[in-house]
C-alpha cells in the first residue's frame, strides 16, 4: 500500500531553507510515497524531468506561479512541468526581471524609513534562486531593525505595510497557458485566501482557460491570513465543476517558521488522477 502525498513543498531554490535531496528525505521519513517540490517562479536545478524517483521517493517537478486571478493577487500551480521548457523558462525571466525591480524599490523604501543603508546585492546574496522578501528580512534582522523575520513582515514588508511594494503578475490564462505548453496540470494554490464572491463564475472561467485542479487541502489553521472560503464549500466546488482536488502542506523546511510536512496527507490516487490529465502533446 503507497504511502500518502505532499503535493505543496519549497525548497532553497525560493524561500525555503533545504534542497531537494533534504526535502525528499524528510518526507520518505515521514513516511510519504510522493511529494510535488512547487518553488515559487522557479524549478531548481537539482529536478530535470517531470516526475522522478529521489531518496525512494517519487518527486513531481512544479511550481508556484504568481499569477492575478479575478483581479486578486493570487498563485497557480504547476505539475509534472517540463522544466526547462520555452514557454515556461521565458515567463520565469520576465519574473525574475520584475522581481528585482520590486526588490530594489522595497530596499529604497527600507532605507527612506529606517535610515539603513541596505544594498541590492546583500540582499540577493541570500537568495539561492528567486529574491524575495524573507531574504529582505534576513537583512534588517541582521542590521539590527527588528528582532526576527516575522516582525519585519509585520511592521514593514508585509502586506500594506510601509515598506511593501506589489508585485507584477502575469495574467491567469498566461500562467496556466505556460504550465499546459510545459507538459503541466495547473491549479489554483489556497484559494481560501482569495476574498471572491462569485466562486462559480471564476471557476469556470478558469476551467476554460485549462485550469483542471483546485488545491483545497491547506493549512490554513495555522495561517493568521483570513479565510474567506473553508474546506468543505471548496470540495463542493470542486466536485461539482469537474477539478481534481489536491492539497499540500507548503512546508518551507527546518528553521523556516513553516516546517509544516505531513501536515497535509492526501492519497496516492490523488496522484494518478493529475497524471492522466497531463497534456496529450507534452
């Protein structure tokens, strides 16, 4: 009997704080037969094929895609991706571009408000892969503004906060064309943090844009976001319109303040049901 599935995981090549090899590692100790390593606006080096076996384990190739969703920010992702294909490698570049100048404007901010002298380029050290904030907050922890990450997000680069500057997303029926283009299943990532009134119509709409799963088993209990829509409408939902229903924990590893593998355990079938959705030309 297979064991159960993380289809939700980062790794060092974002904002989590292993690769690959340690991720896959503690799931098999944890006892899961399958994970999914969904790095935000990146694959890392260390995944080349869309499902591969590592340290026992079968490990999709994903990703996060930040993407805007009826006019939310929101995130879609991908499985069993090409990792190196066109359409998805020149979206990660118009990201990665737009990330930087995000980054730079958000030190700018920093700087103006707390009087720092933070640099770019202090700031992208840190990042193995993809810049983004948790790499900002590393800097003013260590520059002495605030005691950990947590309080630098929630008095200046969170959400809303002085210091935050927006970024750039592509729009969904872009992201979701890149993931099929790229041999992937796309899904809609923790849509109980989406604040939309009209769940059926976005939904179809996404569906007609290729979308074919919807990510309703998440933490969120452990989340001090809101949640606008709980598990059990978006199992309805799911049911009823024709979405496969994944789920993931969004573990973000040891130290990460998000080390939350084997919090979500979803059956192997799961698994079987996405891959028979894989694109036919991939």
């Amino acid at each position: 009997m297979r064991g159960w599935v993380d289809l939700h995981l980062h790794t060092k090549w974002s904002d989590g704080t292993v690769d690959v090899v340690a991720t896959a590692r503690r799931a098999k100790d944890a006892g899961a037969s399958c994970i999914a390593i969904t790095d935000h606006d990146t694959v890392g080096p260390e995944l080349g094929r869309p499902l591969e076996v590592i340290e026992g384990i079968e490990v999709i190739c994903g990703v996060e895609i930040k993407a805007e969703v009826a006019g939310k920010r929101a995130e879609i992702l991908g499985y069993f991706v090409q990792p190196e294909h066109p359409a998805l490698q020149e979206l990660f570049s118009w990201m990665k571009r737009a990330r930087i100048e995000r980054m730079r404007a958000m030190i700018a901010r920093c700087n103006d408000l707390l009087g720092t002298d933070i640099t770019y380029e202090e700031v992208a050290a840190r990042a193995t892969e993809s810049v983004g904030r948790p790499h900002l907050a590393a800097a003013l922890v260590e520059r002495g503004v605030v005691s950990n990450a947590q309080e630098a997000f929630e008095k200046y680069i969170g959400n809303d906060c002085p210091c935050y500057v927006p970024l750039p997303r592509a729009k969904s029926h872009e992201v979701i064309g890149a993931i099929r283009a790229a041999g992937g299943v796309a899904a809609l990532a923790h849509p109980g943090f989406l604040d939309i009134d009209d769940w059926e119509t976005v939904l179809a709409e996404l569906k007609n844009q290729g979308m074919e799963a919807l990510e309703v088993y998440y933490p969120y209990e452990v989340s001090t976001a809101p949640v606008y829509i709980g598990v059990p409408e978006l199992t309805r939902l799911a049911r009823e319109l024709g979405f496969v229903a994944t789920g993931g924990s969004d573990d973000h590893g040891p130290g990460s303040g998000k080390e939350y593998l084997g919090r979500i355990r979803l059956p192997y079938a799961v698994v079987e049901e996405l891959a028979a959705l894989v694109p036919s030309t991939a």
